[in-house]
C-alpha cells in the first residue's frame, strides 16, 4: 500500500495540525483530527440523497491505495456522542467501502455560514438531480438567505434561483420529474403549461418518458395548446356572431355624428404600467430596463424597493393599468 491513512494521518501529526480525539478533550473549533467511523454519520438535511455505487467503489480503491488526502468537515460532536458531516460525505462513505476504522476530519462548529457553504459544495456537483439542487436552494432560504445571496454564492442569475425554489412548490407529479432529473427550465415552462391546461399537461407527462421531457418537448406542448385553445375561440367567436347578429344596435343618424370615429373602450390611454404575478407576489414590468437575457424581464416589487430579473416562464400577466 503506497500511501496509508495511516501515513497521512503520521504527517498530520508531524505539522501539528492533528490533534489527539481519544484524549477525552473536546477538540478546538478548525482543528483537524482522527474520528472514529462509527462516531459519524450523515447529516439527514444535506440534499445529496443518491451516490453512484460505481464512483464510490472506484473512490475506495483510490483510499486503499493511497489513503484519505483531504480530510473531510464534521460538526462538534452533539449529545449522542456523533459527528454529522458538513462536507465529505463521499469520502466517508468510501473509507468504510475501504475497510478503514477511522478518517481525517476537521471539526467545525455549525453555522449559518458554514451551512450556506454545505449546500453550496452540493449544488454545485454535477451528479446532483434537479430536486435535490431546489431542495438545497430551498434550504438556504430557510437559513434566511436572499435570493441575491444564494445568486452570488452559486454564481447564478437571481432567476435561475427562483426558478429551481419554485421547484419545491409544484404539483406532485412534476416534483417526481425533478427527482427523474428533468431540467429546471423544462420544469418552469411546463408549470406554466400546468397552470393554464393541467388535462393536456398531465396526459403530456404520462405519454412522455422523463428522458424524453425537455424544452423542446413542452414547447411542442405549447404550440398543440395554443392551437387547440385557438381553434375553441374561433369556433366560440363565430357562434357569438351569429347570436348577436340580430341585436346589433342601429347605425347612428346624422342627430349622433358627434361621437363618430371615436372608440367607446375602458382602454388605457397614455403611460401605462404592466402588472404581473410571480409567485405570490404582484409586480411591474419595468420595459424600460433591459434583462440580461432576452427569456427574461426586470421586475419591480414593493413600489420599487425591489427590482429582480424573472424568468419568461416564471410570470403570469395579469393587467395594464394607466399611471
């Protein structure tokens, strides 16, 4: 065997980064030391849930060989005398698959912080699937992150996290697409696909393998919607033509000339705001400001205290109002 946990926990020990954990003392917040397997477990709020048995096993090959190079993160130990993990799990997991009875680890005290930097190593791995990404999102703004926080912190568009926390609230069915991983995007545009038509987006999903779900997918979902919700308003339009051909108002004598070539509407006319819904909160859209992507809008909250860029698919019109 090359390289050793054994060894690497010798260095460890050489450079005075790693202190005693069977001396009965508590050990010093950042301090780096050997723990017991069996004194760890898994922290049962970290968004990971799945882990490719393939990777792993090749991971316990790599320790056998050359033992645990990083040490992983624990928080303190809790009053059942375990340590939950703050980041390594894989590395844990692998050192057991190894054989290994115990593990480098770096005990930190738990933090909002340090849970903000949890969720965020997780997020940002690429094997995670959609739902366990917004459910790592939702769980930063229950730790009372801002979206511009998490934004920042994931080095995302302020949409693009609202997109995957509305993940969270979506019908049943479509939280089960994420867990299949379809994409957040996909998601988005089919909720509002569910949102106008739920029959037509539920015979979509049943017809449709996971795999097969994507934005291209809905967007041919859209066009069979609009044509479909087309086709009823031109036949509805047609029988109310009929309907009303008999009550159609007498044309104005020359006595009502007067009004002739004005339009008698309640529509608006001169500056006028667009209001819109995004979540449960209602905003304008500021046409004015450009968004960073052309799928996108600025969108003013709170009488302008708050100006967020929202996704296209996350916005429902509601009215234009004159100012």
């Amino acid at each position: 065997m090359a390289r050793s946990l054994t060894s690497t926990l010798d260095k460890l020990a050489a450079s005075g980064k790693l202190d005693s954990f069977k001396t009965g003392k508590r050990p010093e917040n950042g301090s780096v030391v050997s723990v017991d397997l069996s004194c760890i477990e898994a922290d049962p709020e970290q968004p990971r849930r799945t882990f490719d048995e393939a990777k792993l096993q090749s991971l316990s090959e790599s320790i056998k060989a050359q033992g645990v190079l990083q040490p992983i993160t624990v928080q303190q130990m809790n009053s059942d005398g375990k340590h939950l993990i703050i980041m390594g799990e894989r590395r844990w997991r692998a050192a057991r698959l190894a054989g290994l009875t115990a593990i480098p680890a770096m005990v930190r005290e738990a933090t909002a912080d340090l849970r903000a930097v949890q969720l965020t190593e997780n997020v940002q791995r690429a094997d995670l699937t959609t739902m366990e990404i917004a459910q790592a999102v939702e769980q930063m703004r229950q730790d009372g992150k801002k979206r511009s926080e998490i934004a920042a912190a994931l080095g995302w568009g302020e949409a693009e996290v609202s997109r995957f926390a509305r993940i969270t609230t979506m019908p049943e069915v479509l939280r089960g697409l994420a867990e299949d991983n379809v994409s957040a995007r996909a998601l988005a545009d089919l909720n509002a696909l569910w949102k106008r038509n739920e029959t037509a987006a539920l015979e979509f999903v049943k017809a449709t393998p996971a795999a097969d779900i994507s934005r291209t997918t809905v967007a041919a979902l859209r066009s069979e919607i609009e044509t479909g919700e087309g086709e009823a308003q031109s036949d509805t339009s047609a029988q109310d033509q009929v309907e009303l051909q008999p009550s159609r108002p007498p044309v104005p004598t020359d006595e009502g000339k007067k009004g002739v070539g004005k339009t008698a509407s309640n529509s608006p006319t001169g500056p006028v705001a667009i209001l819109c819904r995004h979540g449960e909160e209602i905003g304008r859209i500021l046409t004015d400001r450009p968004a960073s992507s052309s799928r996108a809008l600025m969108v003013s909250f709170a009488t302008g205290e708050r100006i967020e860029e929202i996704a296209l698919s996350d916005i429902d019109l509601l009215e234009v109002v004159a100012l």
